[in-house]
C-alpha cells in the first residue's frame, strides 16, 4: 500500500452497526478508494435445521431467520408449502396475514429511521422515531400476543383472529401514529443538514440497480417500481396496491421511499379491515409436501426469496433462503468508492443491513 493510502477496518463493532459487518475500507485522505466486505461472523444454521425438524416446526425456525420480519418470512414459508400441498387459504386469513405484514413493515422502517437520524447525531429525532415504533409494537402484542416474533402464521391460514373490538383499537391507535409520523417525516425530509447528508450521496442509477439485481427502497429509490406485492400474494391484489418509487436513487430518494412506504403500509392496513370478509382462519392440511417451489414475498427491506424442495416426508430435503441483504450488499460495494469517509455510516445504513438473516 502507498503512503498516501490508509486501510481503516469498519466494523464488525461499530455506533451504527446493529449487528456484526466488517468493511475494509482503503482511503487516500478522506476519500475511499475500495471497500472490501468481509461477512462470517454470525451463522445458525437454519436452513440445515429443515433436515431434522418437521414442516410445521420449521415455521417457528424462519420466524428466527429475522425477528424484524419474522411474520414475512413465516408468510413466504407458508404460502410455499401451500403451494406445493395445493391448499387454498381462506380469505379472512389472507386478510390477516397482510395487516400483520404491513405492521412488520411499519416497525421494520421506524427502526431504521431511528437508526439513521442517530447516525446523523439527532438523539432526540431517533427517540422520537422509536416512541411512534412502540405503538405498533403494541399493536403487534395486543393483536397476536408478542412484539417481534408473533407467530400467527401456520400452513393452511393463521391461528389468531381481530375481532371489531381490537379492529376499533388498532385504527384509532394508526391514527395517532399516522399524525405523529406526519410531524417526523416533514422534519426529516425539509431538515438542511440531513438533505446535505443524503441529496447527491451514493447515486445508483435506474440501470445500474437492476444490472446489480437490487431489491426493495434501493431498487425503488432509483425508479424501478418492483414489488412482489404487485403479484396479489395473500390479499394485496384486492387492495389496488402500487409501488412507491423515487427517481433520483441517491440515500436521500432511498430514505423518501421509506418513509412514504410507512404512510402506505396504514392505508393498506385500512383497506383490508374495511374488505376483511367473515370466515374460517385456517383449513386442515394433511399429509406432507412433495416437490419443489420457489415463493416469494416483499420485505421491509425487499424480496425474500425462499427454495423449498420436499419428497414426501415430514422433514423437508432442502431449505434455501436468498434475503433482500444479501442483493443489496452489491450495492455497498458500487457506492462505497469515490465516497467521503464521513458518508461511510449513511452509506451503510442506506442500505437497511440485517446481516443475521443474511447469513443464517
């Protein structure tokens, strides 16, 4: 290495860094000349645990893939063993399990918003953003019975029920959240040193994110409106859904589709109890899967991507999960380079890392 280039290790401990990550970082003064990932530091072998535990016990193993999404991964587990099982899930719990989606969505980007206003040194932004994060953790506990890893999924439906009580509570508790989320985001979005921060930093254009296979904000944030949602999975495609995307794919656009995505999740929410019919929640399924599916279904932080290979047996023969981090870690890469050392912890956070989930 010349003497004008320093390597700096960012990470795997680091203010910004909720779990462990490490970046080589070669600086030439302040600037960063390459970045070189280094993961491995977290492994739980979840998805080798599909080979002894049976299909409805490997519900509760990738609910711990991610806590943040659990009821999303326990959702695409599910519907892929629907699938693969020919069972039609009823449409009250189809209902269900998108409200609940949507509240994980909802903690999954005040989490984030929280993390990314403490990277910028607004204590008081970051426990503001958490006090509204807590009102849809109650929501999650008072409606399935726990905070993160709620466990209302199963195959053939969901094993908790809203009823027009709790219904009333859980809308009038969005409305106070929606009025104090009003308040953070016109602070966040008009805030001058925030917008010095994040306007103009890391710029992926439209092309480049999809050359890269990105997913989810990073992907939207440059314009391109994927979202597995658009495919109608559980009840999205009675609810007139559409993508929220920005156009100019730098942190700032990305951090905008974050933030709009949190207004939308509560008018989804909205829309499916008005349409929510009566019904069953969940229909008996026998015997065990045989074959192989891929099922898909948008994160918090995108597409999470699960290969389930079956033969017939109570165990499954092969589990597989690709995860929203582990395409956008492409991303880090291109964006690190060329970038201000100071940018290092907005460039990190602006891609919503959960790097446990990632590497299992």
């Amino acid at each position: 290495m010349s003497d004008n280039k320093s390597f700096i290790p960012f990470g795997p401990q680091h203010p910004v860094l909720p779990e462990p990550i490490q970046l080589r970082l070669v600086v030439e003064d302040e600037k960063i000349v390459e970045a070189l990932p280094t993961v491995g530091y977290v492994h739980r072998g979840l998805e080798k645990l599909a080979e002894v535990k049976n299909i409805n016990q490997m519900i509760y193993v990738v609910e711990r893939i991610c806590g943040i999404c659990s009821c999303m991964q326990a959702m695409t587990y599910c519907q892929g063993i629907e699938e693969l099982m020919d069972v039609e899930v009823p449409e009250r719990a189809k209902y269900l399990r998108t409200i609940w989606a949507e509240l994980h969505r909802m903690h999954s980007h005040l989490l984030w918003m929280g993390l990314m206003a403490d990277a910028f040194g607004y204590e008081s932004l970051f426990m503001q953003t958490w006090r509204i994060r807590e009102k849809v953790m109650d929501i999650l506990d008072k409606t399935a019975g726990n905070r993160v890893i709620i466990s209302v999924n199963i195959i053939g439906g969901v094993r908790r029920d809203i009823d027009d009580e709790m219904k009333k509570w859980v809308l009038d508790t969005l409305n106070d959240i929606e009025r104090d989320l009003k308040e953070v985001y016109n602070v966040m979005k008009d805030d001058y040193t925030i917008k010095k921060r994040t306007v103009g930093v890391g710029v992926i254009s439209r092309d480049e994110a999809f050359e890269m296979g990105l997913v989810g904000p990073m992907l939207k944030g440059s314009g391109y409106p994927y979202d597995m949602r658009t495919t109608g999975y559980a009840a999205y495609g009675n609810l007139g859904f559409q993508p929220i995307t920005e156009k100019d794919g730098d942190c700032y656009a990305r951090m905008l589709v974050r933030m709009r995505e949190l207004f939308q999740s509560i008018d989804l929410i909205r829309k499916a109890f008005a349409l929510m019919p009566e019904g069953e929640l969940a229909v008996p399924v026998k015997g065990n899967p045989d074959g192989e599916v891929i099922s898909r279904v948008e994160q918090a932080r995108g597409t999470v991507m699960y290969y389930i290979k079956a033969n017939g047996g109570k165990q499954l023969e092969r589990l597989r999960v690709r995860t929203p981090t582990f395409a956008n870690i492409a991303a880090l890469m291109k964006i690190l380079p060329g970038s201000q050392l100071a940018d290092v912890p907005v460039l990190v956070l602006t891609i919503d890392p959960c790097i446990s989930c990632t590497e299992r």
